[in-house]
C-alpha cells in the first residue's frame, strides 16, 4: 500500500526487499520522509541492494536548488548531534550544572541523587530558563535517534541519557500527580543502548499538594530555610495552577484569581520580583483560593447556585443585604426550573433551548430586585443561558456531575 499513494506521515523506517527504480524507487523512499511530530528523520534498510538505482532516481526526481544531491553523509548528522550537546552541556554549565560531574558519580548513589535534585532545582525555575532547557534537551534527543542504530549513536549515549534524565525529573515535579514512573523508565531505557548503564531516578514524583490541609506559615518558613528555592516554587506553581482549573471550571467569575496568578509568574519571570517575594505572594493567593472554595458554604448555597447568584452579581449592580437575599432566593428557584429542562440533547434541540431562554427570562423579570436596569437585565439574562449551555449538556452530566 506504500506505493499506492498512501499517506501515514508516522511512518519512519522502509524495508526495500526487491529491486526498484525511478520513480516508483523515489515514491518507496519518500514515504518516510513525511513530517510527523517528535520525528526528526526517516530510515531506509535496503536489502535489495538498490542505492546505485536511489543514485539514478535522485538524479532524475530529486536534484536540490543548483542541481546538487539531497544525499547528505550521515558523518553531518553526527555533527549536529555533537554541536547540539554541546550547546546543551554549555547552557546547562552557564546555570552551574556540570553534566559530566553528575555522569561520573556512582549511579544510585546518594551523591549522585542529590546532584541531581540540585541540577533541577537550578534548571527548573523561572519559566523562560526551563523551556530553554527542554528546548536543547528535545534537540538533542531528536537527533540522537535519527543517528541511531548507528555505531557513532554511542559516543554520544551517556550525555543524552543525562539530560533525558534531568527533563524527565523536571517534567515530574511539574506534574500535580504523581507520575507513573514505569513509563518514564521505559523511556529512558528505549533511549539507552544494552551496553550504557542507565541513569536511575526517584520512585515517585513529588506528591499532589492539597492547599487546603497546608499550614501556610510553616511552609514559609521552609522556604527561606530551604537549599531547593526554585524546586519548591514550582511545586507551589503546579498545585496553585490545578486547583484554579478546577474552580474556574466549576465557576467561570472566579477567572481574576487566575489573571493575578499569571501577573505574578509575568513579574516574577521579568525580574521583577524576586523569588522570595513570589513564593510569599503566591501563599496569599492560595490561601484566598481556599477561602473562594468554601465560599458557598459561607453563603449557605451549593456550588452550583452560587455561580448563578456570582453572575447575577459579578461586576454589578450595587445591592443591599435584603436584595442580595432575594437574587441567593432567584439563584436557588432557578437552577431548580432549569434542571428541570434538561431533556436529553437539548442544546441541539430549537424547542429545548427556547424554553430554557424564555425560563430564564421569566424567572429573573419576577425576582430581581429594582437595582437591575433593562439593559442589566438582558445581559444576565444571555450570561446564565450561556452559563448553562457550557455547564450542562443534559441531566445529571456536565462539570458539576463530574465534580460530584
């Protein structure tokens, strides 16, 4: 089917186990050259001896700009795996890790381990650093395996293996959950040649912070006692991130926690604030993100009622406590009339939607109190319909289900 015209721009490796030519040889070979991500190059094993036929082919259907053959020697591709490491092992020194330290230590020793909580710690932090080094790391890993299986692939094994090594741990300690360290191994390994020893890291990624049950004060003081600054922001970073997933999911007016999240990371990747500064303003804002979360408890709602009464709220009008009760008693008659709408696919149903609009309409004209203009009006109006629309497809599905 390859010579058919069939398109799988995946595939990276054609056997040829007869002989070919002209163009069917040059459709053959270009199915591995296809582009794909993560794929850096195709292979061709010949079996049929053909490459005198390639020459002709190429002569023919594949001149480059000046007439010169495409046909490079795999020595350039080694070049630029040796000027990539290079590259790699110059920017990870210019931020004090010496790769070729780290790889003479005993492997699974004590010191080793901590060289390389050190190296990420140092690589890790602020974001601009971090995606600089996983810039170099994917580099160098791309073209380690175009080189491979080529015996000239093991001057370059123990190097590689390292910084593969570094960018795994870095993306574990970025991850909110615990990592299935199985595949980070296999990785690894897949990388390695039988005759390199690997490089071992821990057993588990750093464990999912629940803000909620943190002492904030103690870990404060941590930090400024800490040797691993950068390690710990980031964990920090990592858990503030899911849990306002999770509540802007679940309440789309909650999105100004995360616009002063991300001011704070801007500042801090600009130099100006220093980390100390950001990791305390980052311990304000989760505690504050602790207080939004029970926030529905305080107001004697469930969490669904409260983002209606959010909208109907957020950023105006101006009410006094007894209206703010009656828009909490609007919310709360609302949500109930509107469950009750739910059909199956309304969305894609014309009469389910006008039904939901016009009980939205009705049921806000009655309980709304006079601070609500008509124009204030019409736009909670299309705010709720759009909040309901986004929130729940049908009954009993949607994000609040799947919170629950």
């Amino acid at each position: 089917m390859w010579l058919t015209g069939f398109d799988a721009p995946s595939c990276s490796t054609v056997y040829l186990d007869k002989p070919m030519r002209n163009h069917t040889l040059m459709q053959t070979i270009a199915r591995a050259n296809r582009v794909f991500p993560g794929k850096h190059s195709g292979m061709i094993v010949d079996y049929a001896n053909v490459f005198a036929s390639l020459e002709r082919a190429l002569a023919i259907y594949g001149a480059g700009k000046g007439g010169a053959s495409p046909v490079q020697d795999k020595q350039q591709l080694v070049a630029e795996l040796r000027k990539a490491i290079e590259a790699a092992t110059t920017f990870c020194a210019a931020h004090t890790v010496m790769l070729g330290n780290i790889e003479q230590l005993i492997s699974c020793s004590m010191e080793r381990l901590q060289q390389m909580d050190d190296a990420v710690n140092a690589l890790i932090s602020p974001d601009p650093l971090r995606r600089e080094f996983f810039s170099h790391e994917r580099l160098v890993s791309t073209l380690y395996r175009a080189v491979k299986p080529d015996p000239a692939a093991l001057e370059f094994a123990s190097r590689v293996a390292c910084l593969a090594t570094l960018g795994e741990a870095i993306r574990a300690m970025l991850n909110p959950n615990p990592p299935d360290i199985s595949q980070v191994m296999k990785a690894i390994n897949g990388l390695l040649d039988l005759s390199i020893t690997g490089h071992e890291i821990r057993d588990s990624g750093p464990p999912a912070l629940d803000l909620s049950r943190i002492n904030f004060k103690a870990l404060a003081a941590r930090f400024n006692k800490s040797k691993h600054k950068n390690s710990d922001l980031e964990v920090l970073k990592v858990a503030i991130r899911a849990q306002l997933e999770k509540m802007i999911s679940l309440n789309r007016t909650r999105a100004d926690f995360a616009g002063k999240f991300e001011t704070l990371i801007e500042s801090y990747n600009a130099g100006s604030r220093s980390i100390e500064e950001l990791f305390l303003e980052l311990v304000k804002l989760s505690s504050s993100l602790n207080d939004e979360e029970q926030r529905h408890v305080r107001e004697n709602m469930s969490e669904e009622e409260l983002v209606i009464l959010d909208i109907l709220t957020r950023p105006a009008p101006e009410l006094s406590t007894e209206e703010r009760d009656e828009v909490k008693k609007v919310a709360h008659d609302l949500l109930v009339k509107l469950k009750g709408l739910l059909v199956l696919d309304w969305r894609k149903n014309t009469v389910a939607r006008s039904k939901m609009k016009l009980e939205i309409e009705d049921t806000l004209d009655l309980g709304l109190p006079r601070a609500y203009t008509p124009e204030l009006y019409r736009q909670k109006c299309s705010a709720v319909f759009e909040h309901v629309y986004e929130s729940y497809s049908e009954r009993d599905a949607g994000v609040y289900a799947e919170a629950g």
